[in-house]
C-alpha cells in the first residue's frame, strides 16, 4: 500500500499529467520511465579497450613528435651567440698561416668576379667592375688600413677571418687578432693579375733582367659607405652617389 502510494506521487507521474491525457501519461510514464534501461559501465575497462586505448595514445605521440621534427629550430638570439661563443675564434686559431690558403682562394675568386681568367687581357674599370666590388665577399682579403680617425690604427695588415656589418676582424702577421671598425676608415686591398704559362716565362726573363713583375691592382674602400653585411651586400643594389667624407 506504501509503495502504491509513492508511485503515484512520482515527480515524473505529475508532470506528465499536467501536458497529457491520463492515458498518454501512464504510457509515458511506464515505457520512459519504469522500463527506461540503465546503462553500467564497468569500473576497469576490459585488455582490448586497454590496448586501443594505448594504440590511440601511441599515435598522438607520433603524430606530435613527427610535427616538431618538421618545424624548424628557433634561432639563437644575440645574446645567446655572445654567450655560447660560436664566433669566437680560439687561440690556436689566431695565427696567420693558416689563413694564407683562404686567401689565395680569394684571389681566385676575385678574378672570377673581375673577369680576369676569360681573356689574357683585361681592363678593370671603375664602371664595370664597382658595383661587383661591392658586393663581394671579403673574407680571406689581405686588407690594410691607410687612412682613420684613430691613427693607431693606421698601417694595420692582416686577413679578414669575420666581415659583420660594422667591423673588419683580421689576423695580422704577427699573429695579433684585431677588429677594426669600417665607420671613418678606409681600406686597401690588392688583387696580382693571373699569369698564364707563357706570361710566367716572360715574367721570369724579366725578373732575372730587371727585378720586376706585373704590378697589381689596387683597390680602396671607405668603410662607412660598406658598412653591410657579406650576405646582404650579395643581394643588395648599389647606387653612385655623392660621399661627404671626401
């Protein structure tokens, strides 16, 4: 009698009764709510919903690791490269005979820009051959300072091992590791002519006689007009214009 009583007092029971008919309610009522099935799940899930669930984890995995190695490494910062030392060069480095083979791959190099290899002879203008200059490549250059605010610094020789955007770091004969500002100073370099078989055999009969060989060319660059990196100068246009330091 008790539990007649609370069926009949069910929540549910009222407020189908109040939207439908007494008969509607009691269909209702027993199909949705006395016979609605209730769905268990078990506590631990049975070894082969482990294993897919495993499997589905492993591909996440995969799938994320597979997309870092895609992306590319954040580069260092200034900072970073100060503190890590990746441009300094050591000691042991710092001496000018090694750097005596990178500089006569520069040279070759610098015929190849300047047009000397193709023909026995070639004239190097300031036209034709300035905007080349300008955008080469100076390390292993053999480079001398001539003129500077700071006269210390004039008569410096030695081969460039790091052309930046401000400074020339060279390698004197002595062994010495110098940087030397561009702004307010101006450099000199000097490239030999290329000498062919029958040129060396004339060089030499001339040398025996007279003590002398071809004299080089001899270039000057004002170091505020370059101040630029190697890499941006390689792909940078330059224009004729007018050098209030001159």
């Amino acid at each position: 009698m008790a539990l007649a009583n609370k069926n009949s007092t069910h929540i549910a029971r009222t407020l189908l009764h109040r939207a439908y008919s007494p008969s509607t309610t009691e269909t209702l009522f027993t199909d949705k709510v006395l016979r609605k099935p209730l769905h268990l799940r078990p506590t631990s899930p049975d070894p082969a919903s482990k294993s897919v669930r495993s499997a589905r984890r492993l591909q996440r995995l995969n799938k994320k690791s597979h997309k870092l190695r895609r992306q590319k490494p954040k580069p260092l910062s200034a900072r970073e490269k100060r503190i890590s030392g990746i441009y300094d060069i050591p000691e042991s480095a710092q001496k000018y005979e090694i750097y005596v083979p990178l500089r006569r791959m520069w040279i070759g190099y610098m015929w190849e820009i300047l047009g000397l290899e193709k023909s026995e002879k070639s004239y190097v203008t300031a036209q034709g051959v300035g905007s080349k200059l300008a955008s080469a490549d100076f390390h292993g250059a053999e480079l001398q300072v001539v003129r500077s605010r700071c006269v210390g610094r004039v008569g410096t020789r030695g081969i460039v091992v790091r052309d930046t955007k401000f400074t020339f770091v060279v390698v004197t004969m002595k062994n010495e590791l110098r940087t030397i500002p561009k702004a307010h100073t101006v450099f000199r370099f000097e490239i030999p002519q290329p000498e062919s078989e029958t040129d060396k055999v004339h060089i030499e009969s001339e040398v025996t006689q007279e003590g002398q060989t071809a004299k080089p060319f001899v270039f000057e660059i004002h170091g505020s007009q370059f101040e630029n990196r190697a890499t941006d100068r390689a792909t940078k246009k330059f224009k004729q214009r007018n050098m209030n330091d001159l």
